[in-house]
C-alpha cells in the first residue's frame, strides 16, 4: 500500500475585535458532539490561536482536507454550530466560517 | 513521573512582499546542519506557512518553547542563518528573526 499522504494545513479568518472574549468562551465549551463530528471526519491535532486584533489562525492535519471539510458540512451539528459561529467573524458575506477561510501555503516542513 | 507538557507554539512574522520567492526558495534548501539543530533542542513537527502578502505562520510542538528557543540561541548554526534571514523580515528592528516574533494565545485544541 502507498503510504497515506497527510496535509497539514493552516488556515486564516478575522474574530470581530469586539467579541473575542465571547468566541473565546465558545471555544472552552465546544458542543462534545461538535468535537465528534471532527474526530469522525479526519481533523487531527486540531488548533485554533487569536491574535490581540482578532486575526485567527487553525491548524490541523488530516488525510484529506477536501474530504474532511465535505464530511463536516453534511453534518447536522456542524451547521448548527457553523450558524452560531458565523456572527463572531468578520468578512465572510453570506459564507460559512468553514467555507470562508483562507489556507496559506506550507513553505517548510521539519518533522 | 509526571507527564511532559507539550506546548503547541503559533507564531507569526512579517516577510518583505518584495522577496517572497527569494524566502520560499531559501526555504526548500535548509542548511542539514540547521535542520539538525532545530531538531536537538526539540523543534518538533515544525511548519512554515506564508500568506501572499508576506504574513509568516510559524507553527510547532516542543516540551518548552523557552529552553528551545534558548538551545538554538546558542547554536552557531543558528546565529549565521538568522542573520541571512534577518533581512527578509520587516519589522525587527535590530532583532533577530527569532526573538522578533509574535506568538499568539491558544484558544482551542482538539487531538
């Protein structure tokens, strides 16, 4: 078998400044099935880190990102959660968080 | 024993929009010897991420973010390519690359 390709990825949105403290909080008590949906889709060793001005930076690893964010939308609990999201961040029109982010590109790779 | 803490470390850096392929390139033919480095004071799992703009994403895993930070403050290897980078960052002043980053807080962690 080919081994199995993992991509790591880093990603971008913008917190509105004034709720940060807010989507902190949500973020300490992230819903256990939303934290499932994940597991069950392939986001592995997955962080989210804030910036004082609300820049938001994720990182994760999985098999797939495509495949993983596929999986997500079409879980019930994700809209839900994506729908309370939506209103912390900024920029994103009528998107989704997880539909408006921006991935930048990995330059370097130290195992 | 206790367990050991890992700390997962987000950073962040500024390169000049200007020399973005020349920092890409540089990138791809890290020094061995550095690479080495990196990896004896416990650089681990460590990813560079750039924006088209020239915002650097730094992200990594080490048992102590401080006692790696000083190995490589000590490593001679890591002095001469700071000081090639140094010029490829906006924004240091007389600092080196790697004291003149921002890290930034933690908010949410799934393994």
């Amino acid at each position: 078998m080919a081994p199995k390709l993992m991509e790591r990825v880093c990603f971008l949105l913008q917190v509105k400044p004034d709720r940060l403290d807010e989507y902190k909080a949500r973020h300490r008590e992230v819903w256990p099935e939303m934290l499932n949906a994940l597991r069950e889709t392939g986001w592995r060793n997955y962080s989210l880190f804030l910036r004082h001005d609300g820049l938001l930076v994720g990182y994760l690893e999985t098999d797939g990102l495509a495949q993983s964010l596929r999986g997500m939308a079409s879980k019930d609990i994700n809209v839900r959660w994506q729908r309370e999201m939506a209103g912390y961040f900024a920029n994103l029109d009528t998107r989704r968080p997880d539909e408006g982010f921006l991935r930048l590109e990995e330059v370097f790779h130290l195992d």
